[in-house]
C-alpha cells in the first residue's frame, strides 16, 4: 500500500462508477482518476453550472473520458429518488458507487426538504437512501464496491438517538462529527448485511485527512478571525484535494483493499500522507449502535435494501 498513486489504479475499462459530489474537490479528483483509468463516470452533482464546469476541465485533461453529469440533490428524498429512477431506466450495471458529497460545520442550523438537520441529511441520510435505491444496480456486478467518505472527525462524534437531528443542540462540530460517524458506521454495517444477504458488495470507508477542498471554506465561511486562522491552518499543514483523494481511490480500485476497509493518511494523526488502514473509534465499532441507526435511517427515509 505504501506510496499509492494514481499510477497504481488499476484498469478501469469497461465499469461504470458514480461519484456524488464530484464538481469539485476530493469527488472531482477521483472522478478524473477512475475517468483517465479508463472507467465510465457518472458526475452526480447539485449544481447543474458547477457540474458542467467539472465536465468541461475532465473532459480536456483527459480526452475520450466517458464521463457525463446527472442532477442529484442529496438535501431533498426526492432528487435521490429521481437520479436512481434514471440509472434504473438504463438497466445498466454499476460497479462502483463513491458517496462522497457533503457539508461541513454550518454555522447555523439547517433543515433539508425532508425535515432532517442539514449534515446528517446530506452527508448521511441522502446517501444511505441513494445506496438502498442503487443496490440492485449495484448486484448486477461481478464485484461492486461502495466507498464512503468519512473523516477524522467521526471520532469526536456521537449518535444522539435522543435528539438525532440536533433540535434542542446544534453546534456545527457536533453535527458534522455524528453524520461522518454515521457514514463510517454505515459503511461497515453495510459489509455485515451484504455478507449476511449474499448481496456480494465490498463496502469500505475513507477519509483525506485535513485536504484544502471547498468543503471546508463553505463550512466555516468567510468571515471573522478563526475561520481564517482554520483555512490557514489547513493551507498551511494539510494536503492538495489531489492527494486527499488517493485514499478513496484506494478503497474504490486496489485489488488489496479489504471488505469493511477504512483508509485515510499515514501521516501524524492522518492528516495527510499516502493511503494507509486508520483508525477506527469504539463508537464506530459498536454494532448494536450501528444497527440500531440502520434501522432509524430505514423508517426515516423509507429506504429498502434488497
């Protein structure tokens, strides 16, 4: 695993990816890695204008990429709804689902169409029901993978089962611990359920360490002292989204990856570095927790796997 790069993907000819997030950041870069690697990729984005942008450029650094852009809102059920409709259409397999769109510490507390506290929504919620809409797709795969994205901060988080969409306490890191504790929970839960249900999935996690992506400039904004001490702090010791991106690239093609893997940097404390195995919190590793949100986020979002 030591020194992975974009070298190492292996072929990616003739699969067929979807990357959500994917007009900027860690999702662009894996995007343009499984497009130049020679996959089909699918640019699941909420901003038409972002998306076409994030086309445009992985169109001209990587000339015949099949790659195309589809509208895909993780804040509202029913844009998860529609965007799976249109994959079902096509009746085409999927090989590789990477959730990696989200929502970093908003400053204020937000609510999606859905009613959901804005980070579990979209970080989480969205992507455990675009999954469970997906999977049948995904079956249809001799060897499908589903990556998600995690970070170091799921080790500060905690599932507040009792206030889950944080009405009566919101501060945005604790918001933003709990739906990127969620992911990881759910990645792994989900590698339990597909070896209980023969559903034949790799289902692993990532996390790029501390990556100078939009996420976190949207998240803690423009404004004040602290937010620019943050972004200077991340400048100045954190690492490009290119290199953020390898250990998603990693979980998502090496023929080394392990089924409920988590990858993130070797550096100290995983802030940046090569794609290395990290480290997973007690909370994470709980299963009786991990499958209790499995079924809270079934009736919330009336999600099926099968």
């Amino acid at each position: 695993m030591s020194g992975f790069t974009v070298n190492d993907i292996p072929s990616q000819l003739g699969k067929r990816a979807v990357v959500t997030g994917a007009n900027s950041g860690i999702g662009y870069e894996a995007a343009l890695a499984l497009a130049n690697a020679g996959a089909e990729v699918i640019l699941a984005v909420r901003s038409e204008q972002k998306g076409n942008e994030a086309l445009a450029k992985i169109r001209a650094l990587s000339p015949g990429a099949k790659v195309r852009l589809e509208s895909l809102d993780l804040s509202k059920l029913a844009s998860v709804a529609d965007f799976s409709r249109r994959l079902h259409a096509e009746g085409r397999p999927l090989d590789l689902l990477i959730n990696n769109a989200g929502v970093m510490a908003l400053p204020q507390r937000q609510v999606t169409a859905d009613g959901f506290e804005m980070q579990l929504g979209v970080n989480y919620l969205g992507h455990y029901a675009l999954t469970a809409q997906l999977l049948p797709l995904l079956r249809k795969s001799p060897a499908p993978r589903v990556v998600n994205l995690s970070s170091v901060m799921h080790r500060f988080g905690k599932i507040h089962f009792d206030d889950l969409q944080l009405e009566r306490s919101y501060t945005p890191n604790r918001a933003y611990g709990q739906s990127k504790l969620a992911m990881l929970m759910f990645a792994l839960e989900l590698q339990r359920r597909s070896d209980a249900n023969g559903w034949g999935l790799m289902s692993n996690a990532a996390h790029p360490g501390i990556a100078t992506t939009a996420l976190i400039a949207n998240g803690l904004g423009n404004d004040g002292l602290a937010s620019k001490f943050s972004l200077g702090f991340v400048h100045i010791f954190g690492q490009s989204a290119a290199a953020g991106a390898l250990p998603t690239l990693y979980a998502a093609t090496s023929p080394d990856a392990k089924n409920a893997g988590y990858y993130g940097p070797d550096g100290f404390s995983e802030i940046k570095g090569a794609p290395a195995p990290a480290r997973i919190s007690a909370w994470a590793n709980d299963v009786a927790v991990a499958a209790r949100l499995w079924d809270v986020s079934a009736t919330l979002t009336a999600a099926k796997f099968g």
